[in-house]
C-alpha cells in the first residue's frame, strides 16, 4: 500500500469494542471506521456480491448465490456487532458507502474457542492503494488481543493473490498448510488456498 493512515477515536459508541474512527489517510483521503450493524445488511450483501464476482478465485460464493441470498441470511452472515460482540465485520466508509472490509468471527464451541477466523477482506477499487486492509487487519488484530482464552486468528488466502499473501506475513501471520484445489470455478480452473495462523 503507497498511504498510511491516522485516525482518531469517536467515543459516539460506547461499549461496541472498536468505536468509529475518522481516518485521514497522507494523502488527504477521507474513511471513517466501525463495525457493522443490522441496518447495514443490504449494503454488506451487495459489497459480497462485487467481491465475488470481481474475485472468484478469492471468495466461496458465486455472484448469483450471494444475490439469492435472503436479508435475515445477509444479516446472519454480517454477525453485527451489536448482536454477537465476538463475530462482526469492521468496515471503511466513504459517506454512506462501504469501500473495505474484514470480518472475524470467534468459534462457539467449548473446544475451538480459543481460535477465530478472519474472513470478507477486501478492497473496493477506489479504496485501493491507501493502507485500507492493513488499517483493518490491524484493528481487529488488537481486539483480538483483548479477548480472554482466545489464542490464535485463523485465514485462507488464495494462492494467486500475492498482494494479500504478503501482507498477512507482514502482520505476523505464517503459513500452516496448502488446501490443494480449494475452489473450482465456472469454467473449470482449480484454485489452491494458503492457510494461515496468527499466534497473539
């Protein structure tokens, strides 16, 4: 990423683990930052539609799965925050329009809940280029470091995507295992996916 952000912190929502943040990036580029909430559901389905059909080799649905997709099962993916404090997606905002996003969700059981998955990181195309996905990962990275017994955050990431592949290793996380023909896609092509751990 060419831009650093900076941000401060909006104390107009208390209690929701990360509040919203103003971030002005070097390059005097405007986002602010929260988690997402149920009266954002429509605009998250619609921001999973775009990721997986600009990057089908990166994301497990196809378009036309997430557009069939019904709101109570948008809002059931998007876990907002105010419902499950433990499963929420933090996003960027230009206004009214999410622009990025990573989502993490902490397993439920006795037995897996020392580990989470971060899950939905991506970039719209006008958001690119301004450190938007470190600024996130790193958001949720730290709120992960608050939460007791949980130990480690759990990724996969298409081979073919080096750009993401190099910034998870930067944020610490290392490579646990290949998942050989993880997807197959619409015109037959096989796509394998890196599995990565973060130890906090």
């Amino acid at each position: 990423m060419s831009s650093s952000c900076a941000g401060r912190l909006n104390e107009d929502s208390p209690g929701s683990g990360i509040a919203r943040i103003e971030v002005v990036t070097t390059d005097r580029q405007k986002y602010s930052i929260r988690k997402l909430r149920e009266p954002d559901a429509a605009a998250f389905r619609d921001l999973r539609i775009e990721m997986c059909r600009l990057h089908p080799e990166a994301f497990g649905q196809t378009p036309e799965e997430c557009a069939a997709m019904e709101e109570e099962k948008a809002l059931d993916w998007m876990t907002p925050c105010d419902v499950f404090p433990e499963k929420f997606v933090l996003a960027a905002f230009t206004g009214e329009r999410i622009v990025a996003t990573v989502a993490f969700r902490r397993e439920d059981s006795a037995k897996e809940r020392h580990r989470a998955w971060i899950w939905a990181v991506y970039v719209r195309p006008e958001g690119r280029g301004h450190g938007l996905s470190r600024m996130l990962m790193q958001q949720v990275i730290d709120e992960s470091r608050t939460m007791a017994g949980l130990e480690m955050l759990t990724l996969t990431v298409a081979v073919p995507q080096t750009a993401a592949r190099t910034l998870y290793t930067s944020l610490g996380f290392i490579t646990t295992g290949i998942n050989r023909h993880g997807y197959k896609l619409a015109d037959g092509r096989y796509v394998d996916h890196e599995e990565m751990i973060l130890w906090l």
